[in-house]
C-alpha cells in the first residue's frame, strides 16, 4: 500500500480519492475549501494544510483541478507541489489541461529530482464508482511502470499514450467528441419528436439503436428530465472545446462539428444554464426548434 496525496476534491477528484481509499491505501488530502473533503475524512482521508504539505508527506500525489491555472496555482509557490517533491517521488496531473503547459510542468518537477504523468480519466464520476473507468497516462516508462498499480485502483483500464502531454492530449481528442455526440443525439430526437413521436419512445428508439454510445447511454436520459447532479457542466466542457481548438489551429487540423458544437455551449452559457450538466445542449436546440422544455419553458426561437 502507498502513501497517496490528493489535490482538488470535485466531484471527480472525490470520487478518484474513494477509489483510493477503498483499495488501502493511505491518502491525504487538500481543497480549497475543507468542507468538500469531510466526507473523505470521515472515510478515514487525512487532512494537509496545503499542496506542498501533501507532496511532503505521500510518495505518489495526484491532483485534479478545474483548467490550466488551477493547476499552476496549485503546483507553484512557496505552499504549492513542486515546493515539496524530491527525489523518488512522483506527481500525478489528473487534470484536462493545456499539453503545452504538462510539458513545461514535467520539467520542472524533472529539476528537483522527481517525476511527473498525467493521467487523465476517460469517464464520469459514476464510471469512476463501478470502477469501469479507462486512464491514459503520459510520461516515462519507468515512472508509468511505478504508479500503474496505484492507477489500476482508480480504474482497470490504463494506456500508456506516450511521454509527457500525450495522455492529456488525448483526453482533449476524447472529449470533444462528447459534445458534438450529445448535440446530433439531440438533433435526432428532436426531429422525430416534431413528427409527432414521444420524446420517450425517440429516447427508448435511440438508446437501442447502433448510435447508442456509451456517452448517449448515460446523457441521453437526461433529455427526459435533467437532475440536479451535474457530471460535467458547460463551463467545463466548453474548457474542454476551447483546448481542442487551440490544438486544431496549431497542428492545422480542421475542427468544423466541435466549433459548431462550442457555440451552443456558448448559448447554454448565455441563457444562464452553463453550471448544469453539458446534456442542457438538447434544450438549447429545443428552444431554437420552438419546443419548450422544463428547463428553458418560454424560451423559444
């Protein structure tokens, strides 16, 4: 068993943390407000004062934290990660992140002796509970080879993509994809909803179809009524969106459904529903089709 550290208890973050957890290993544990780690403390999660206080105490620490600069901001300064790794020890980046930035990040955890991945989840945090998540992970053999067992606790299914930045890189690659699913899966069912069929029966009809996706599967149903839990809400996949564009101009890839698909996040947003779960897209579709839905009732084209 391993002395784990753990930054950044989102909903994600938390449910790697259980993960953890529940396989023995010791973790502690830091967020920006402590209130979100208790129910892990009460797992029998310790707590730390601060980032570097984790790397200080744990031989692997993890962190994962909403964009780029949450990342930096956790990593750098007196009371951040870096502060605190030395030798033999390993900082795992479990954040969706700018590549560029994991590069120069490794290097500097490469300056003061230790090593660095990052290990992206494919999956939600319910993938993440049943334990059927997939984790790609980029950096050195040697390192990939000492935390994959530690990895394999959080999820059965870990790739080594490559070296540093290759793993999140497909992260960004996987997750646009996610979007642009959901807004044709919407399309779909708004189309045959406008005909005259249930929204139910075209939701039952398409999650029995070949498109079903194990995407549509889970985001689907939320089109019949979306819950107050939100797995990943517009913001962040519009995060997400923003980093595959990014990419697309630099290695001149053309990205036409993902910037299509990245100006409805940018609807949900406006018309105030960006904190729920990306799955809102099929109601700005709604609205622009002239279908009221619960969440945007009265709002239409």
């Amino acid at each position: 068993m391993a002395e784990l550290g753990y930054v950044g208890l989102g909903v994600m973050g938390s449910s790697v943390s259980r993960r953890l957890l529940e396989a023995g290993h010791t973790v502690t544990v830091w967020n920006r407000t402590r209130e979100k780690a208790q129910p892990l403390l009460d797992a029998g999660a310790q707590w730390a004062g601060s980032p570097r206080e984790i790397a200080e105490r744990s031989e692997i620490v993890f962190t994962m934290v909403t964009n780029t600069a949450a990342v930096q901001a956790v990593t750098g300064g007196d009371d951040g990660i870096l502060a605190g790794l030395k030798a033999g020890k390993i900082y795992v980046d479990m954040s969706t992140a700018s590549p560029a930035n994991t590069r120069s990040l490794a290097e500097q955890v490469e300056a003061v002796g230790a090593e660095m991945l990052d290990a992206p989840v494919s999956g939600t945090s319910i993938t993440v509970d049943q334990g059927k998540a997939s984790l790609m992970v980029g950096g050195s053999d040697e390192a990939f080879a000492r935390a994959k067992p530690v990895l394999e606790a959080i999820g059965p299914r870990v790739f080594h993509m490559g070296g540093n930045g290759s793993a999140v890189t497909m992260k960004i690659a996987i997750n646009l994809s996610l979007a642009v699913q959901m807004l044709a899966f919407s399309e779909g069912v708004l189309l045959a909803e406008k005909t005259g069929i249930s929204r139910e029966a075209a939701v039952e009809a398409m999650l029995g179809s070949v498109i079903s996706s194990p995407m549509v599967a889970y985001r689907g149903p939320l089109v019949l009524g979306h819950p107050e839990e939100v797995w990943f809400d517009c913001h962040m996949m519009q995060k997400d969106m923003n980093l595959a564009l990014e990419l697309g101009r630099e290695l001149e890839v053309p990205l036409p459904t993902t910037a299509v698909t990245n100006e409805f996040l940018t609807a949900a947003n406006g018309m105030g529903i960006g904190e729920r779960d990306f799955a809102v897209l099929f109601d700005v579709l709604a609205a622009m089709s002239g279908v009221t839905t619960d969440v945007l009732e009265g709002v239409t084209a």
